[in-house]
C-alpha cells in the first residue's frame, strides 16, 4: 500500500511539474513577445528621433538666419486696433474741414486709401 502512495504522488508530482513546465513556458514566451516588442518600438523611436533631429538641423541651417532677424525686430502695435478711435476722429476732422473734404470727394475714385463712404 506504501508503495502504491508513492507511486501516486510520483505520478501526481510529475503532472504538476508538467503543467508548471507548461505554464512556464507560455509566461516565457510572452516576456519575450514583450522584450522583443521593446526593442522593436526602440529602434523606432531612435530612427524617428534621428530623423526628426536631421530635419530640425536642416531648417535651422536654411531658416535658423531668417528667424534670428525677424526675433529681433522691435514688436509692432497693431495701429488699428489701438488708435481706432484716434483714426475716426481724424476723419471726422477732416470731414468739418470744407477745403479738405473737397480734395477728399476729389481723391474718390483715384486713391483707394481714401474711399471711405460717407456717412
């Protein structure tokens, strides 16, 4: 009787370890599914990042001069929008002005600058 109980946990024994083994493998397998799918997105990053950095240079070589000159030019009000108010009294000014309003009506026409419709 002994000797049949150690044979059956011989034998219960050596199917855990077969289903271990198997478990095992397919864990290992995946892991390495995983390390060569990191590898395989770092090589691309690196291709990427080499090639992002090579079209950087290329438009820093070709533009760098352009954009260093037009970073230090002096920053411009939009004249419109902070002196729309300054413009509409000049008109206006100008409008009370007889002699002017003439050369005015007389400048429709020639200088697009000056066709504002009268009010």
């Amino acid at each position: 009787m002994l000797k049949r109980l150690k044979t059956a946990i011989k034998k219960f024994r050596g199917q855990w370890r077969e289903r271990q083994n198997g478990l095992n493998g397919g864990i290992m397998k995946m892991v390495d599914y995983q390390n060569s799918d990191k590898m395989y997105l770092s090589q691309d990053i690196t291709s990427i990042e080499l090639a992002f950095k090579e079209r950087l240079n290329l438009l820093k070589d070709r533009y760098g001069p352009r954009i260093a000159y037009i970073q230090s030019l002096p920053i411009v009000e939009n004249g419109d929008r902070v002196y729309s108010n300054f413009n509409n009294n000049i008109w206006s000014a100008l409008d009370e002005n007889p002699m002017l309003k003439q050369k005015r009506q007389f400048a429709k026409g020639i200088c697009p600058i000056l066709d504002i419709p009268d009010d």
